[in-house]
C-alpha cells in the first residue's frame, strides 16, 4: 500500500532520488529518465481521455493502460537482481502485452484500410493520442538504451515483457487515434510534397 502524506521531502534537492530499492541515482541517469518518459505517456494519456466522451470503448481502454503504466514505472525504477524470486518486485507480464493485442486487433478490424501515411490529426482525441504515441516510442527508445549500459541487463532487457508492453502501447494509440477519428474516415493523410 502506498501512503503519502508529505509530498515534499528535501532529499531530492541536491538532485538525486530514490530507486525501488532505496538506492539513490543522479535524475539524469538512464533508469529515471525511462520510467520518467513512461510517466509523461501516462499524463499525455489523461489529456486524451478528457476528449474520449464519445468513445467509451477507447476510454475504458486508456483507463487500464494508465494503470498498467504505473505498474511499468514500478517496473523500471527498481532494477533487477540476478536470482530475484518471481513476484518479489512488480513487473509488467506476458498477459498485459497480450490484451494491449487484442485491443488492437479488436479496433484495428473497424477501420478503413490505409493508404497513405497519416498525419496526427483530426480529432482533438486523435491528436492527443498521437502524442502520447509519440512519448511511448521515446520511453521505448530510452528503455532499449538503459538495456545497454554494462550491469543493466535484465531488465528491461530486450523481447521482456516491460518493453514489448511499450511497443505495443505505441502501435494501440496508432490505430486508437485512427479509430476515434470515426474509424479512419477523418484520418489526415500525409501528402508527400503537398505544401511545397
């Protein structure tokens, strides 16, 4: 259970914070800033649920999303040790991938076939979801990148469950964008060369 009654605590004034494990790490190193970008998703999320009012479907969605999110951020920012006992820390697990597919399977069979490259556009909800796409693949891009410091190896490590989760949010928000811009019908699609 968490409890929170102070928020402030002055032990990040001289700019360091505390990991899952109580270790203390710069903000700037790797693992902060991955969980710190999953994060930002998670709020980008929040914006795009406000203009959901006539998608409850996606709505109900990005609802368990924002809490599987949390339990990523939980995920990154305590590292794994070598002989760590199943269920001893929170990880993200092979079933929370799984329904992130069927969701998109599940939306993706409404839409129109695509034809070109679409811009993030449309909607104001196809819009915010775009972003926070764009925010998935930048926590994903940060994740692959902490996977490759020496020491950093098993989690997130490449093909775990943490960063196909990401990768999969990423491709969810793509054809969620698409489907509340009444099923692709609203997509902007990209003209290439068209404002030259």
């Amino acid at each position: 259970m968490v409890k929170l009654n102070k928020i402030y605590t002055r032990t990040g004034d001289n700019g360091t914070t505390g990991l899952g494990t109580g270790a203390r790490v710069l903000k700037c190193d790797l693992r902060v800033k991955a969980y710190g970008a999953v994060d930002e998703a998670n709020a980008a999320l929040g914006l795009a649920r406000l203009h959901l009012a006539d998608s409850p479907e996606v709505a109900a969605i990005l609802a368990r999303v924002q809490n599987d999110l949390f339990d990523l951020g939980a995920d990154l920012c305590t590292p794994p040790v070598a002989d760590e006992a199943p269920g001893s820390a929170l990880r993200i697990v092979a079933g929370q991938v799984e329904r992130l597919e069927g969701d998109i399977d599940r939306l993706n069979a409404e839409l129109s076939p695509l034809t070109s490259f679409i811009l993030p556009a449309g909607s104001a909800a196809a819009a915010h979801l775009h972003l926070a796409r764009t925010i998935c693949r930048r926590a994903e891009r940060e994740m692959v990148e902490l996977n490759q410091v020496e020491g950093e190896d098993a989690q997130p490590a490449v093909g775990t469950p943490a960063l196909r989760y990401m990768n999969r949010l990423s491709d969810l928000l793509f054809v969620a964008g698409r489907y509340v811009n009444d099923r692709g019908r609203d997509d902007v699609l990209w003209v290439p060369g068209g404002s030259r």
